[in-house]
C-alpha cells in the first residue's frame, strides 16, 4: 500500500486537491478485486519481497471497432526513489510482449495533462493523443 500511496502522492503534488486521501482498506479490496478478474492483468517489478513497481491494464473486447482486441491500462506506477530507472520501461515491455503474443489490436491509456514525464514517456512507446477528455469543476463555474 506504500507504493500506492507514493502515486496517489505524486498525482496530488500535479493536480493539487484532485485526489482524496487515500483509504487503504478501500485501496486493498480493489487490488485483491483486480487480482481476481480474468480481464485484468497486474505486473510487478521486484527486488526481493520489495515491490518496486506496477502496472495495471484491462482486456475489453470491443466488437464495434474493426480491430476488436483492446488493451487499457488503468495505472502505472513506481517507486520514487526508482523513477528514471528503467522500472517502468520493463514493465511496460512486458506488456507489450504479452499483447502481442495474444493478438492485442491497441494499447489505449489516459494521461493527465500537467503529467508531462508519464506523457513524455508514453510518446517514446508511440503513443499519440487520440481523445481529449474534458472536465468542469461546477463549484468554480459561473454562467
């Protein structure tokens, strides 16, 4: 939960007060529900018992695209005294291995924007801006 936590922190120190505090209880359910579902696949970067690094992505299987076999990955993380490291490039790796190994079409992934290090490094892989997503704080709005 420590390394969780050092990526919700970094998220924050972007975004500023985006994120909630984080719930660890909450956060392990939703580790050991990843875990058990077949469409999910968790990789980890160890050293020893030491967790290192991670990386969470979906299968989804889309039939209204031409090339159905879809790949999201939800989180990537890790540790940050190891970033810059290649961690994060071995994991990565290892992903695109196993895609194309079981006829993965696409990798997709979301980004936020004032995350320019995790976007630099997807763009080294590729990856290309293909949709914006857009958000609106209502209590900041004012018509």
């Amino acid at each position: 939960m420590e390394l969780c936590r050092e990526v919700r922190q970094y998220h924050t120190d972007i975004l500023g007060g985006y994120f909630a505090e984080q719930d660890d209880a909450f956060e392990q359910s939703g580790f050991l529900a990843t875990l058990e579902d077949d469409r999910m696949t968790a990789l980890v970067a160890e050293e020893g018992e030491e967790i290192n690094g991670y990386l969470l992505a979906e299968k989804k299987y889309s039939p209204y695209l031409r090339e159905p076999n879809v790949v999201h990955i939800s989180n990537i993380g890790v540790k940050k005294g190891l970033r810059g490291k290649g961690i994060g490039k071995k994991l990565m790796d290892a992903l695109f291995e196993m895609c194309k190994a079981e006829g993965v079409d696409e990798i997709r992934l979301g980004v936020f924007n004032k995350n320019t290090v995790a976007y630099k490094f997807y763009e080294r892989y590729g990856f290309e801006p293909f949709e914006q997503r857009m958000s609106i704080r209502l209590k900041e709005h004012t018509v």
